[in-house]
C-alpha cells in the first residue's frame, strides 16, 4: 500500500481533500489502499508538500508524475529541512547546512541569487 507524508501538516489530524475524495493525514502521514486515489494524492498541488514513501526505502522526495523542481529554492515558508537540501543540493556540507538556521539558508540563497 502506498504511503504519503505532508510536509506542510507534520502534526496532528489533517484532512487533505483530493480528486478522490478526503485523505486524512495523522501526523503528516497517510497510508491508502486505493490506487486511484494514491494517483489523485500524487497529483496535489506543491504547496501540501506531499511525498510518497517508497516500500523499504524511505521518502524519495516527490512523489512520480509530478514535474520535478530540480534547483529552485523552496518556498519561505517550507521546512528548515528542504532549505538545508536546497543548501547541499547547491553545494554546501551537509553538516553545515544541519548547523544553520532556516533564517540563515534563507540569508544564503538570497546572497547566491545577488551573484
């Protein structure tokens, strides 16, 4: 069975509603029997920052068909966490990049982008 996190709602009950009907996320995670509406879960817009959970190996980051986003910075109000891969994905240790603040990534891209 395919399973979901949402990065926007990480806590608590969270319905999300899809082309399929409501998904209801338990602390940013949904696990769904149906294929239709794992497809229709695929299809969310960005902004929930839905993943998909590969069987026996983790988050892979978004979930198939969705267009991929490759190197463009996450949005102001995502996770410290997407900043950080943002970070390494644009070169920095990622150690470093667990030490700083999100306000600090942010700080970061924005000097890259003067450059």
């Amino acid at each position: 069975m395919p399973a979901f996190r949402c990065g926007r709602f990480p806590d608590g009950e969270v319905p999300i509603n899809t082309s399929r009907g409501l998904v209801v996320f338990v602390d940013g995670r949904a696990v769904v029997d149906d294929p239709e509406q794992a497809q229709a879960l695929r299809e969310v817009p960005p902004v929930f920052e839905i993943t998909e959970d590969v069987v026996g190996g983790g988050n892979h980051g978004p979930a198939p068909d969705r267009p991929a986003e490759t190197g463009r910075r996450p949005a102001q109000s995502a996770p410290k966490a997407a900043w950080a891969e943002w970070a390494v994905s644009h070169g920095m240790d990622p150690d470093q990049a667990g030490d700083l603040t999100k306000a600090q990534l942010i700080a970061l891209a924005d000097d890259l982008d003067k450059e």
